[in-house]
C-alpha cells in the first residue's frame, strides 16, 4: 500500500481572504488576459456589466505551498481511478512518495510531483478532450501530511460560488441558461461557508481533469444538461492558455477544423463585446477562475496545445508539462 509521506520544505503559510484582492476582467487591461484579435478591446470598448463580471481571473489566489498541496490530493484521487497506475501498484511498484518524483518543479510548475506513466485517454467521447485522465470528487481523501491543510483549501474553492438557489429547472422553451444571483466580485468570496470538511455543496460537481503535456481541449460550448451555468476552475501544475471565442466568430483553433464538430448545442446566441472575437487567458498554477451566464454559453472555451502559436506569452513559449485542474460546476 503506497504511503503519503510528507513533502512540506518549509513551514506551513496559509493564505487569507487578503489574496483575493486581485481579480482580472475580460474587460480591463490585464498582463494575463490577451483580446483576440490583438488590440481589438483595450479595456475601454466595452461597457457591458453582465460581460464585465461574467469571467473573473485571480492569478495568485493559491500560494506554492497551497498548490502542492490541492495537487496532491487530486493526484492521489486520480492514480486511485487510473488502472495503469493501479496495475503498477499492485505489482510492486509506482511507490515513489507524493513530492518526492521526477523532474523539476521549477516556475511554480509543480512538476516534480509528476513521475512514471499514467493511463491517459486519447480522446473523450465527445471528442473535445485529448489526452487526459480525470474522476469525480465526490469526497475527500483520509487525512494526510502531504495535505494537511486540504479542508480549509477546498473551503476557499467553493466560497467563491455564488448563493446557491433551490433546485431548478431550465424551460424547454428557452434557450438561455439558469441565472444566479451574483456576488460583488471585489469583496472576499462570500458563497457556501456551513459545508462539512471541505465538502461539494449541494447542487455542484467537482471534477478533477489531468491533462498531458501533449493533451489539448478543442473549442466547444458544454451542453446545458450535462452542467451548470456557473464554473470555478483550479489550474495546478504548467501554465496553459484558455482560449475564449464568441459562437459563430471565426473558425476553431484545432487543426483540420475540429473545433466544429465537437461544439455541442447549448443554447443561447452567440455574443460579442463591440467586434471583439475573444480573448487568451494566461493560467499560472495556483490559479481560480470564475466563468458564468454570456461566458459560459455565448462563447467557446478550450485549452491550447503547446504549440500553438498562441502559446507564446510576451515572447516566450509557455514551458510544457503535466496540467491538473479542479473543477467546480454548479
């Protein structure tokens, strides 16, 4: 049986409410958000307020510490649903400690919690994600030092939902997603804070998504059945770029045009802020974001490949690693 054994190389510092003072909006210049095409949107060219505070990015929201410890936990959760890694348990090995495997972890990349191979998926069903494995979180792992600290960090994740209303159900006859009361976006996260342990609030599902090195998410716009119209994102690991496109703007990234046929009905028309195609998103690991409503449902989202031209950031090439993401959607 494989031991979590502590990996902490300093002592613990736990982030307050006071590093979410930070938030980047699609509609104001930020260093980590790009408009597509570039220029096209210079933080004045919009005054939509629904826009405005339908996509939230805090850069910085999990320190390294933070993160190393949400990643091992999802790592744990991960390699549990991974027969690959199963298999290799069993026979003996794949016993390297939770911080203590291959490569390097430099840039906050977190890599040095990656080691041996990993069953990854070639393609999902929907043919939308490439090279991937992933699992429900539907609870939280036994208590461990390797994340001591894992129930106040989940905590953090789901306050930033907003107030969660009775159960509902979208009208067959409209075509606009479920709205929610919104949260001011510039105060300390103020959603579910009376949840056991770290615990999914009712009405949510929480994802875990490892992405390879070579993996990739197409463009598409996630079916109203199969999820809400709220989602927070976790990036841990290598930094990647989401990509954000108005419906009906222009051709997918994917090559050969896949983008097309994986974008899945959902409803509600396609929306652009005054001829602004989209916008490239920067995601450092320890990042959050919050994306809702118009976002969510009038704009395509994916996860660049690594050598998309688009990966290059202020000149220089995003370093390619393992991505792990915590999902949240409500």
């Amino acid at each position: 049986m494989r031991v979590l054994r502590p990996f902490l190389r300093s002592p613990r510092r736990i982030h307050t409410t006071s590093g979410l003072d930070t938030v980047h909006r699609l509609t104001e210049p930020s260093s980590w958000i790009r408009p597509i095409p570039a220029g096209s949107l210079d933080g004045t060219a919009t005054q939509d307020n629904t826009l405005r505070d339908d996509f939230l990015l805090w850069p910085g929201f999990f320190s390294l510490e933070e993160s190393r410890q949400l990643l091992a936990m999802a790592l744990w959760k991960l390699d549990r649903a991974d027969s690959t890694r199963r298999r290799r348990r069993k026979g003996g090995t794949g016993t390297t400690a939770l911080g203590q495997g291959d490569g390097d972890g430099g840039e906050g990349g977190l890599q040095d919690l990656f080691h041996g191979e990993y069953g990854f998926e070639e393609g999902h069903y929907d043919s939308v994600i490439h090279h991937y494995r992933e699992t429900l979180l539907s609870s939280l792992p036994p208590p461990s030092s390797a994340f001591p600290d894992l129930p106040s960090l989940m905590q953090r994740i789901y306050s930033i939902l907003p107030a969660i209303p009775s159960p509902t159900s979208p009208s067959p006859t409209s075509p606009s997603p479920p709205s929610h009361p919104r949260t001011s976006p510039s105060a300390a996260p103020s959603g579910p804070s009376d949840l056991p342990a770290g615990l999914p609030p009712r009405n949510t599902s929480t994802h875990l998504l490892h992405l390879a090195p070579h993996g990739e998410i197409l463009p598409h716009v996630d079916n109203l059945d199969a999820s809400g119209s709220v989602i927070v994102g976790v990036s841990l690991g290598s930094e990647r770029v989401l990509r954000l496109r108005a419906k009906g703007s222009g051709k997918g990234d994917a090559p050969g045009g896949a983008a097309a046929a994986a974008t899945s009905a959902a409803g509600g028309a396609g929306v652009a802020a005054e001829g602004a195609k989209g916008w490239d998103i920067r995601l450092p690991s320890g990042s959050v974001y919050l994306q809702r409503d118009t976002i969510r449902y009038g704009f395509e989202h994916s996860i660049l490949g690594y050598e998309a031209p688009e990966s290059v950031w202020d000149g220089q090439r995003l370093l390619a690693g393992h991505r792990v993401s915590i999902m949240v959607r409500l």
